[in-house]
C-alpha cells in the first residue's frame, strides 16, 4: 500500500531542519528524494508513516497535515 502525506512546518532555521528531515526517513529505512529548504520530499515504508510524520513534528510548528 502507498500513502502521501504532506506536513507544513514553521521552523526557525530550514537548512537544519531539512538535514533533520532527511536523517529521520534514513533512521527509519527510508531515503530522501528531493530535499530544499522550502520542501523535503522522503520515502519511507507506509508501516512507519506516523512515527515519521511525528518525529518530523516535533522539528517546529506545525502548520498543516494531511494523510
């Protein structure tokens, strides 16, 4: 099954948050597929779809998600 979630961020520093963004799909057997400092775009397993998408949560505020 695939699933495509987008999660908006406010965050104070984006080249951090973007590397962050990156390590967390890798920690989690995932890769990046896009990365810039206004979007990230991650592969991860759909099984581990929330932990990532709250881990990347916790990198600012979020301003939007949708599943």
């Amino acid at each position: 099954m695939i699933y495509s979630g987008n999660v908006r961020l406010t965050v104070t520093q984006p080249d951090s948050a973007s590397r962050s963004i990156a390590r967390i799909a890798e920690a989690f057997g995932g890769y990046p597929n896009q990365i810039s400092t206004e979007r990230v775009v991650i592969r991860v397993k759909a099984a581990d779809l929330d932990a990532v998408i709250a881990a990347i949560a916790r990198l600012g505020k979020v301003q939007s998600r949708e599943i």
